[in-house]
C-alpha cells in the first residue's frame, strides 16, 4: 500500500506527543457509561481544543461588533479580526484571501455553486457568467462514492436546467472504476465534482486523473474537501482544482462555519447568490451592482466569532504539522483495517490495498450496526452508524448501513485496542 504522505519531510508524531495533544481536548476527559472515552467519531465531528472556544469567547470578550460596516474601534478590531482569519485559513489550503468565501458549512458552499450556476443559466451575470451556465445538453458527472451533499445539489441542478447528471460508478470493493473516465468525460461535460477522501470509507481519489480529464474538455472541477482538509496536507493550487469545498467543524473548529475556495477570476465572473448588504457597490430601486468576490458572496452579518475560532484551529493544526498528523493517522487506519479484519465474522468494507486516512466501515455480520452501535457506547467508545449520508454507495456495496469508526490526531494506539477488543465481544454479547 503506497503512503500518503512522504516521511523524509517532517519526524511522525509520537505515542507521548499525542498524549500531550490529547490533553489540549478536554471532552475526551469526560467518562461515558463509567469508561474513559473513546472518540472514533471525527468524520462526523471533529472535538475542539481548548484554544478554539477560548479564541471565541476572547472575541466576544474585546472586539465584538459588525465588520466592514463602521469606523470605531470595535468595528475595526473586529474587521482585522475577520480578515486576518482569512488570510490564515486559506493559507491553509494554498489559496489567496480573496479566493476564499465564508459559509456555513460545506454543504453551503456546494449550494453556493449550484444556484449561483443556475442563475448564470438564466442569463444573469452577464457574458462573463456564461461559461457557469447549464442547459439540455450538458453533462454533470460525479462519482458513486459522493456524500450527498456533493450529490443532491447536482441532481437540482441538472433538474432545474435541464443538464444531464451521469457518474463514475464503483466496483464490489468500493473503488473508483478510473478506466472509464475517458468515456464518461466528453464534449458535453461542462463540470466534474468529486471527493477527495471517500466519508464512507476512508480512500483517498486520485485527483489528478480527474483534473486532468476535465481539462481536456474545458470543464470545471469541484472537490468535496470535508475529509482531506482537517486529515491531509492540501494545495489547492497544486491539485488545480477550480472550487472547493470544507468545513470548520470537521478540522477542530467550530460548527456553523465552512469555506468556498475558487480561483480569483471564476468566484469574480460568478453571479451572486445570497443578496442583500455588505455585498453590493451601487443600489437603487431598479437594479443593483455588486463588489467582487470574496464580498459578493458573503451578504448579511457574518459569523465573525466562528471565522475566528477557525483560524485558531487552522493554526493548531499548521504547528502540530499536516504531514505528520496525516502520517499518524494512516498508522492508525492501518492498525483499524487489519485488527478489524482479523475479527471472526466482521466485514471491513474498502478496497483492501487503497491509500486512506484513518476511517474504515465495518459489519458485524448478523449484528445491526445501530446495536452495534450502542453496545460500543455502553463501553464508552464513540463511533458513527447509519448510510453516512451515502446511501448510493452503500447500495453499490450491497449493505443498507455499516458502522464507521474514524480518528483524528488525539486518538491514540489504545483507543484502536479498546475498539478491537469490544467489537470483538458483539456477537457473543448478543447471541449470534
């Protein structure tokens, strides 16, 4: 299995160093069901460090006000504030500040797109917007592994213009069937939207195969960050990517608050979506015009707080070192693949030799994965049940729902043990 990262560049984290991370969270202090808690839940949630809220409250505490809007002293710590954070967090990801647009989350941002497309589509935005523009005709492709939120959106897309949508469907295994790109992207292709890091199961997209068949049709690209951001090391410029998409919450931050990356020239030839104030140069009764991007994305007060704590997170993750939380975690999925796999009458779902961050589904077979579920919480480990929000997945996988376990840099080799050792005792527990 190739890794994910290249180990010349920084030293590994450490079984004493993540102990010491663990420490900055103090959630995972708190018991469940009388046993010390294990948090497998991070590609749900992520936890927060005690640095984040404290970076939230010290806002609210000394500069809260309304940015871009008055000249007293509050307004302008409160506005440096806001932009100094986004100057951090799209550092972050290889981006210019003005390539990065706040929302709420990412499946904010992926709407973002989709009804700033459709807009385009009915003539708004002028020429400039017309290569946004979707119609009968055009194709939309995604994959079979998406989140639902890189899926819906497309669907009401092609809907309401007319598009077609099509996808790169997987194999029994879960793996993208990359062969048929050169097919399925063509002359009517007008945008690829894709994964980065499958939710489901943890793989990591070969993103350069998709860019690249993209390109040579001239269609756009949109990536689902929500897993590679917090886990990996990402260079929006290095992947050329045209858009992505992240959220806060799921890379230490605090909920309610994600980002939209776009080149600079594509996010300035977008028509907006939300409007009303703080994003517009000139109204009057007939008609209105609005600023460039980021601004004209960003109407209405804004999450000025959250935007902060992000930033704080942002940083936290940036001196703990991407390339060695990535390589810390793949230690871990490693140790999760092959305990799991070696439990008598567990399924592990996943291309078996994929390169992946440190998330694997599971069944225990004959055990529904909700009472799966609860019997891992009545032993005070913390993991996620269901379709994961990718119920096509799972149909192509032949299951209706799996348990998930995924970690994050505050997990450690315990924590995989204890997992190992209560999913080990579910069938017996419940008779099968």
């Amino acid at each position: 299995m190739a890794s994910i990262t290249d180990p010349t560049l920084q030293k590994p984290l450490t079984s004493v160093e993540v102990a010491r991370i663990k420490a900055d969270f103090e959630i995972l202090e708190h018991p469940v069901a009388g046993n010390e808690l294990v948090y497998l839940d991070s590609g749900a949630t992520s936890q927060k460090p005690r640095c984040v809220y404290e970076a939230e409250q010290h806002y609210y505490e000394t500069a809260n006000a309304a940015v871009h809007r008055g000249a007293h002293t509050l307004a302008v710590e409160a506005t440096d504030i806001f932009e100094n954070a986004r100057a951090t967090v799209s550092a972050f990801i290889g981006a210019a500040p003005n390539e990065l647009v706040w929302t709420s989350n990412a499946t904010e941002a992926l709407n973002l797109l989709t009804y700033s497309f459709s807009n385009a589509s009915m003539g708004r935005g002028g020429e400039a917007a017309q290569r946004f523009a979707f119609g009968p005709g055009d194709e939309i492709l995604v994959t079979e592994l998406e989140h639902h939120a890189n899926l819906i959106p497309w669907q009401e897309l092609a809907f309401r213009t007319g598009a077609t949508l099509r996808y790169v469907p997987v194999d029994q295994d879960g793996a993208l069937r990359y062969e048929l790109l050169d097919d399925l992207v063509n002359e009517r292709t007008k945008l690829v939207a894709f994964t980065h890091v499958s939710n489901v199961l943890g793989t990591i997209t070969e993103v350069q195969r998709f860019v690249q068949a993209a390109r040579r049709v001239g269609a756009l690209t949109v990536l689902d960050g929500c897993q590679s951001v917090p886990h990996l090391p990402v260079d929006v410029k290095q992947l050329d990517v045209d858009f992505m998409a992240f959220s806060g919450h799921k890379m230490l931050g605090p909920t309610g608050i994600g980002g939209l990356y776009g080149k600079a020239e594509l996010l300035d030839a977008m028509p907006p979506f939300l409007t009303g104030g703080s994003m517009i140069t000139h109204v009057d009764m007939e008609r209105a015009e609005y600023l460039p991007a980021p601004q004209r994305f960003e109407a209405g007060t804004q999450r000025i707080a959250q935007v902060h704590g992000l930033a704080t997170a942002a940083s936290y993750l940036e001196e703990t070192g991407m390339q060695r939380i990535a390589q810390w975690e793949e230690h871990l999925g490693h140790l999760l693949y092959q305990g799991l796999s070696t439990l008598e009458g567990v399924r592990v779902f996943g291309p078996k030799d994929a390169t992946r961050i440190g998330t694997v589904p599971f069944e225990v077979i004959g055990v529904h994965p909700h009472d799966v579920g609860q019997y891992l919480d009545s032993r005070g480990i913390a993991v996620r049940v269901g379709h994961h929000c990718a119920q096509p997945l799972h149909r192509a996988l032949g299951v209706t729902a799996t348990t998930r376990a995924s970690t994050y840099l505050y997990n450690t080799e315990e924590d995989i043990s204890r997992l190992l050792e209560a999913v080990g005792s579910v069938r017996e527990y419940f008779g099968v």
